[in-house]
C-alpha cells in the first residue's frame, strides 16, 4: 500500500529529494484501503436484512473511515467487526475474491459497484456518494500497467502477515501523469522512512502522502485533542514527525505549520514554535488566503496578528521585554489599518503582560472591557471582567462585589454559549471562596464544574474538557480532602490527575505542586521531618516562594531558629514586592512563632496585630482565625486567660465550620488549655466543673488529631489529660493515658519543645 502512495505522486514532483508541487493539488486517489471502504460500501447496500443499530454503527464508521488515513487490513476488519459481524466476513470474503482471483475480478467490482447506488438520490449529493465516484474516477484514468499493479499491491494488502517487517515493493506506479516520462523510476533513498504514529485510524505502513481530505481530518483532529484532551493526542515527538513528512511534500501548508507551532509549545520548544508561527503567516500570505481587511490589501492582516501571535508566544516564555516590543509593533500597524478588532486584542494581552511583570494593570484592563462591551465583543469582554474580579480579590474586595461581577458576566456566558469561559468562572469562584476561608462554598463550586455538561461539541472520543480550569478545581478537591484527613479520596484524585494531565502536559505543574504540598504537610503533622526535606526541593523547583516558605517550616521544626530566621525575612521581602498578601501574612504568623522560642511572648505582638489587620483588610478568613489563635495563645503565655478563651471562642465556630482537621484540633486543645488555666483560679466549686470540661474539650480534640495521625499532637493531649484525671482523682483514666503518653513518647524524637512552649 505505500509503495502505491510513493510512487503516485512522488516522482513527477520531486528531483534530488526537493518539492516542486502541491500534491493536494490532486484530491485523492485508489489505493488497497480504499477499495476495502468501497467493498464495506458495496456490502452494506446489497445486503438488506441488517440489525438496525448493526447499520446505524457502520453508518456512523464510514466518515472516519474515508477522512483518516490508511489502515491496514487487520485494524480495518477489527473496527467493522466491532460495530457488525456479518459485515466483517461479506467484506473479506469480497476482497479475497479479488486478490486470489484474476484481475479481471477487481476490474468487475469496479464495474459492478455504481449499479448497488445509481438509483440512489444519495449517490449524487451525499459523501459516499462523492466518495464512490472520485474512486471511480481515479480508477478509469489508470493505465492496464498502472491497474495491474494496483491489483498486485491489492493482493499484498491481503495477504500480508508481517506488515512492520515486509520489503516495499519494487515495483513503481504512477496513476495521475501518464506523460511524464520520468515517473517510471523512483530512487528508494528518496522516501521518507521514518516511522509515523500508532493510532486507532493509522498504521504504522503508512509512510507516503496523505491526501488532502485525510490531511484536513489529521490536522483537525489532533488541534482538536490537544485543546480538549492532551491526552488524547499524540505524543509532541511522534506528532512533529508526522508534520514533517506532511511538510516535506507540501510545505505551503499553512495549518500543519499552526499544529507544529502548537506541538512545540508543548515542550516549552521556543526555537521551533517561533519558526513554525512565522511559517505559518508567511503560508497564508502566500497561499492568497488573505484578501482585503479593514482597508488592507494582501497581507496586512496577516502581518498585525502574526506580531500580535509572537507576543503572546513571547509572554508565554516569560520573555517580557520581546513581547512588549512585539505588542508596541501590533498596535502600531493595527492603527495605520484601523483594525479595531485587532487592537482590542492587543490591548487585552497588554494588560495580561502588565500582571505578569507584578504591575497593577487595572485601569487598562477597565478601559479594555469598556472597549470591547462598545465593539460587541463578547469574549474578550468577559475576560477583562474576569481579570478584574482576579485582581480585586487579591486587593481585598468584598467577596459580594466580585460574585456579582462574575454572575453578570455567566449570564451572558449562557447566553452566548462560551462553555470554556463558563469553566474558567467557575474554577474562579472556587478559587476565590477558597481564598476567603469557606472550604464549604469552593467545594460545591468545584464539584458543580466537575458535574457540568460541556457546550462544546463532543469528538474523537473526548468525554471532558481537560483544560486548565478543571486541573485548578481537581487541585482544590485534592487540598480540601486532604486538610480533613481523607487522604485515600486524594490518592483517586492524584490518579486521575495524572491519567487526564501527564507530566509533559501544559497543565501537569499545577497537580505536581498540589501532591507535593499535601506530601510536605502530612509528613510534617506525622513528626516525619526526614521525609518532609525532600519535598522541599522539589516545591521549590516548581514555585520558589513556596518552596522557601516551607523550608523555613522545616527548619523551624527542627530547631534550627537562625537559618528559619534569615529565609523568612527573605521571603516577606520578596512577599512585599509582589503584592502577595496571603504569603505576606503567613511569613508573619511563622516570624511571630519564632519570636516564642528566642525573644519572648511580648515581642511576637506587633507582628500578629499587623497580620491581623492584614488578613480583615483582605477578608481572609482563614487566616484571620489562624491569626487570632496565635494571639489568644500569646495572652495565655503572658498570663492572660481570660482573654485568649474569649478570642478563641469568637473564632471556634469558623474553625470548626471550613477548618481543616489540625486547625479544629488545635483550636480546641488552646481552649482546653484556656479552661485549665482558668480552672486554677476558680474557687473550689467551680474547679472542679472547669478541670471536667477541659477534659471534655481535650477528648474533642484528641478525636481530630487522631484522624490525622498527629502523634506529637496525641503526645501533648495525653499528658494534659493525665494532669487532669491526677487532680480530678480518676486513677484509672490517669494511667492509661499515662501509659498512651509513655508509649508515643518512647516512639518518637524529642522535639524540643513541650506542649507548653507551641501552639
């Protein structure tokens, strides 16, 4: 079968291994695999008596089947034999006839075949109709040469055994120019050997041209599937290889350029993407795809969004300076042609690439949603608004405010039907809710993303939309699992993040980062710091600042003050210059932990009441509470009781309502500790009632602490409830969590500090 495709439209185009033609100047042509569609064709309508759903599964199978590229007989059987049986043995039985037959029997098919369809209003206006008299057409201009050659490559089809091992034919055929007299030899050095991709409509045989309906479908197949399902799609080594034996006989095809460009973004490839992005304009200007536009004749089009395409490529690399100098170069000859489509484009990604830098774009932004609201554009529109609610969230907005914002503009998602901005609104609300300490809220949005039925057309067998904003809801998931201790759900939940995202997908960091957050937190509860260590090089391999936040929690855990010390004063001003409030505020709470353990109690005030008014300025809740636990345990350590049960019990209810298990554990062993304390200073008939309702509030904590498996934390709580049973007189109940603590204490390493020294 290859030897057909080699040698139909090879040699009258090529000298020296160089094209001079456009081979999908030529539509299609016969081959061994296009004859078995017409025998599949020619079965199905003389065979009558067919199962209903048999003849919708095969009716369904005959586009894919004309539009992909060749198979071999193996993968061709094994498909029609999935949707019917029955076909499968009409349809070999047809072949084999011809191949063991003469070749007068493949001449009779192509007689016999117009007359199962010539009464057929669909043979004349339908795609099998089509398809049937281009193969027709193709076959009648052979030659009897070029015909019998044809019928010895169908009997190779046939009866090929080893087709990854079998020797190209020897002998050449050229079916389209019968008077150039230079296609009767073809030098095999010419031909492109590499091997191509394995797929479900490919093989691996299939080393010649594609035509250029199968081209078409090729390219809009695999476009399709890495935007949808990366997965899907194949390999970015063994795509670009299909693209170059594509390119290699048709190199002004402008939309295999855009794939390759595609592919090589894939592996952040700057060289190629450039190259193939640029070939890619540069086509259509040649090809005379462009024609007049906003006033431009030729190629002005082209030339604005091919700079507006490098800029966003710049942008995507991080090279900032290149693609401002890119985006100042659109504007200026999207303004000599008065394109305002274009320079409302242009204006959105300046904006992007403002945010990017850490410069406050909000006013451009402002002024390019009010643009584009004045030239109906719709999707740029909402994308501005929701760049906006992004930034005022990060501003401190009111969570109302920016919620409306993103209603008004859903409503209009609906109404347009832009499923894709439906997911990044979505995955965005579940971030914000996250952000502002309502784990409840962001798990219902996350899940009503998940549970969404897509607008987008389903194809090619892709169930899901795999796109950034479904990694981002899948992370929170992971993260809002694990803080409750169910760390088997986010084992499924890594599962499939990696079966829907691998590594060498756009969006594989994201899962990455979450994993090994949630690795770094389990081991540090679990007192398991030698596991923790590793995990901090690989965080910060993928995001610097949390991976210096979380060595300086390492090494606070493990005593070493000084060098915790230095990386967290390193960290606040890296915070400071990148506006990170949420880094900013926990870099406070880790200083103000570390003043516990050198400076005093007294010294740790000032920075917890600047993180406390940091954190309500924002409306983070979460970590308002946090904040405000560190404080109520620093007036407990200055001898303030009183006060630091009030301050926790303001915050026990939040806690307990979208706080994470060690947060409720630790909420709730302050609080005891509060009533214990207070408990000391009570007179006589009320000690007594105190000292019993710490030990309840101690029981309550010691429940989540054990979800988790924190035995430093179960450690602390047994030898307060041991203190508690002693002087309540319960023997019994003191030595068996005497003995409990004995036990864990025996087990693990001293830390250092005691159950009166840490939060």
């Amino acid at each position: 079968m290859a030897s057909v495709h080699e040698s139909l439209y090879f040699n009258p185009m090529m000298t020296n291994g160089v094209v001079h033609a456009n081979i999908f100047g030529i539509k299609d042509w016969v081959t061994p695999y296009k004859i078995a569609v017409l025998a599949l064709l020619h079965e199905m309508s003389t065979t009558k008596p067919m199962a209903l759903l048999d003849r919708r599964r095969l009716n369904k199978l005959i586009l894919p089947l004309q539009q992909g590229p060749d198979l071999t007989l193996e993968q061709f059987l094994k498909i029609v034999e999935e949707c019917c049986l029955r076909m499968v043995n009409a349809v070999k039985h047809r072949l084999f006839l011809m191949a063991d037959g003469e070749l007068q029997d493949m001449e009779h098919f192509f007689t016999i075949l117009p007359n199962a369809f010539s009464d057929s209003e669909a043979f004349k206006t339908s795609v099998v109709g089509l398809f049937m008299r281009q193969m027709l057409l193709a076959y009648n201009k052979l030659s009897f040469s070029q015909v019998y050659k044809l019928y010895k490559s169908l009997q190779q089809y046939c009866h090929r055994v080893q087709p990854e091992l079998s020797a190209l034919p020897t002998e050449d055929m050229e079916l389209t120019s019968n008077e150039d007299p230079s296609a009767e030899h073809i030098d095999k050095d010419e031909l492109d050997t590499a091997s191509l991709h394995q797929s479900e409509l490919r093989s691996d045989e299939s080393q010649g041209p594609l035509s250029q309906k199968q081209a078409e479908y090729f390219l809009a197949r695999q476009a399709y599937l890495l935007k949808n399902d990366e997965n899907k799609a194949m390999s970015p080594a063994k795509l670009q290889d299909e693209l170059n034996n594509i390119l290699k006989f048709n190199p002004d095809f402008a939309e295999a350029h855009y794939l390759s460009y595609l592919n090589s973004i894939r592996v952040q490839d700057i060289y190629i993407s450039t190259h193939s992005l640029l070939h890619y304009f540069d086509r259509l200007i040649l090809s005379g795809g462009e024609g007049k536009s906003n006033g431009d004749e030729g190629y002005g089009r082209s030339l604005r969004y091919a700079v507006l395409n490098l800029a966003t490529l710049h942008c995507r690399f991080g090279h900032y300076q290149q693609a401002d100098l890119a985006l100042q170069e659109a504007i200026r000859i999207a303004q000599e042609a008065n394109d305002h489509v274009c320079l409302q484009h242009c204006l959105s990604w300046l904006y992007t690439l403002e945010q990017m830098k850490g410069s406050d774009s909000v006013v451009l932004t402002e002024d390019s949603v009010k643009i584009a609201a004045h030239f109906c554009l719709p999707y740029l529109a909402s994308l501005g608004i929701q760049s906006l609610v992004q930034q005022g969230a990060k501003q401190g907005m009111p969570a109302n405010k920016l919620l409306d914002a993103l209603r008004g503009t859903d409503i209009m998602h609906w109404k347009q039907s832009l499923s894709e901005l439906i997911e990044i609104s979505l995955a965005q609300t579940t971030s914000i809710w996250r952000m502002y300490g309502k784990s409840t809220m962001a798990r219902q949005q996350a899940q009503l993303l998940l549970n969404m039925n897509s607008l987008e057309p389903v194809n090619f067998s892709v169930q899901q939309n795999n796109t950034e904003a479904f990694a981002v809801a899948l992370c929170h998931l992971a993260e809002l699992h694990a803080e409750q201790g169910l760390y088997a759900v986010v084992s499924d939940i890594m599962k499939h993040l990696k079966q829907q995202f691998p590594p060498h997908t756009q969006h594989a960091k994201l899962w990455m980062l979450c994993d090994l957050k949630i690795q770094f937190e389990k081991a540090m509860n679990d007192g398991k710091y030698h596991l923790a260590e590793p995990h901090v090089t690989a965080i910060s391999a993928l995001n610097s600042t949390e991976g210096l936040y979380r060595k300086a929690q390492l090494l606070k855990a493990l005593n070493q003050t000084t060098e915790a010390s230095q990386i967290l004063q390193q960290l606040q001003q890296q915070c400071e210059k990148s506006k990170d409030i949420e880094m900013t505020i926990r870099v406070m709470l880790a200083s103000a932990e570390l003043h516990w353990d050198s400076s005093g109690f007294a010294t740790a005030l000032p920075l917890l009441l600047q993180a406390l008014a940091l954190s309500r300025q924002h409306n983070l809740q979460s970590l308002t509470s946090e904040t405000l636990l560190h404080l109520a345990f620093t007036q407990l350590m200055l001898g303030i009781p009183e006060q630091a049960l009030v301050l926790v019990q303001d915050v026990l209810e939040s806690v307990l309502a979208h706080g994470s298990l060690i947060d409720k554990g630790r909420a709730l062993l302050l609080a005891a500790r509060c009533q214990m304390a207070l408990a000391g200073a009570a007179v006589q008939e009320h000690r007594l009632t105190a000292l019993e309702q710490a030990v309840h509030t101690l029981d309550e904590a010691a429940v989540y602490f054990s979800q988790l498996d924190c035995k430093e934390r179960m450690r602390d709580i047994h030898y307060l409830q041991a203190r508690l049973h002693h002087t309540l007189g319960n023997i019994s109940q003191r030595n068996k969590c005497s003995m409990l603590f004995r036990l864990l204490d025996q087990e693990l390493p001293s830390s250092g500090m005691t159950v009166v020294s840490h939060l």
